[in-house]
C-alpha cells in the first residue's frame, strides 16, 4: 500500500519539501498539475517567494514517490515567452 495515496498528500509532501529547501524565502505554492504514474506523483507548481525586493515567483516541477514521499526529482521550469 502507498503511504502518498491522494493528490492532498502529495501536494502536502511536496509543500513540506519546499519549506525546507527555500526555509527563509518561501511564501506559498499553487499545485496546477498532479499525477500519479506507476509509483510517482508528478507536481507541476507556482511558487512565491519572499525577497528584500519584493515576492517573486516560479515554477517548478517535483517527483515523489509513492512508496517512500521521498523527492525523487526537482527542476525550475523556465517560462515560456
């Protein structure tokens, strides 16, 4: 059985995952995309950041896996214009 079994857990895994990784920076995230594939969800996200100039924003795609909610995969996505 999976431990990640809904797009709430994964989305709460992956949440948690970007409050560590940017701690002092991160304001939130908005998921756009969640898939479950064999045993990996895959999170399509817009993240705001915190900064002495402002919030800015990304996105990022991440992987987790279903089995263990450990991150296997993380990029910037890089905008399109």
């Amino acid at each position: 059985m999976a431990l990640v079994s809904s797009t709430d857990e994964a989305e709460a895994v992956a949440e948690e995952w970007l409050k560590k990784r940017y701690s002092k920076r991160f304001g939130h995230a908005k998921f756009s995309h969640v898939m479950l594939d064999g045993n990996t969800w895959t999170l399509k996200a817009d993240v705001g950041f915190k900064g002495l100039l402002g919030p800015t924003k990304g996105r990022v795609l991440l992987k987790v896996d279903a089995q263990t909610m450990a991150l296997v995969g993380y990029s910037e996505i890089e905008d399109e214009e």
